[in-house]
C-alpha cells in the first residue's frame, strides 16, 4: 500500500468526508534535503514524502482553522513521524 493510499484509508476512515483529495506532490521536491534522491544523510527511504490534503468533513462543523489542521495531523501522526515531510491542509465543512 502506497503512503498516499494510507493516507487515504486513515482520513477516510476517522472523517467521513463528503470529499477527499490527497495529492502527492513529492516530485517537486526532488533534490531537497530529506527526499530520498537527494543524497543527503538522513534523507527519507520512501519516494513519498510530501503531500496536499484537501478534505471536507461534517467534523470540521464550527472548529476553528488550527483546530482542523490539529485533527488531521493527530489522524496522520504514524505518517508524520515515520516518512510523510511536509502535509499542506486544506479542511473545510460542508457549505463552506
């Protein structure tokens, strides 16, 4: 299963959204530091490693912006922690 597939499954699984779109945008970091192409040490082991998150949810209903971005990294904290580099979200609320 592909980093963007778990990605995926989790947020579908904890959000119920009414839309999700989880974009790997990984290629555009080639050649910086953590991508695994870079040769630099500490560089990631997966090619997957940065992403956009664009999801709309019932549970995101009268939070705050931080407080949207705080659920979803809480959701995606394995990720963040064992190879996912940078996460750009976009939460919403239905009608929003």
């Amino acid at each position: 299963m592909s980093v963007k597939e778990r990605i995926e499954g989790k947020l579908t699984a904890a959000l119920a959204p009414v839309a999700l779109e989880v974009i790997d945008e990984s290629h555009k970091h080639a050649g910086h530091i953590g991508h695994p192409a870079s040769g630099h040490p500490g560089a990631m082991s997966s090619s997957e490693t940065h992403f956009q998150v664009k999801v709309v949810s019932g549970a995101f209903a009268g939070k705050t912006r931080l407080a949207r971005h705080r659920l979803v990294n809480e959701i995606l904290a394995e990720d963040l922690r064992s190879g996912v580099h940078a996460l750009a979200i976009e939460a919403r609320a239905p009608g929003e």
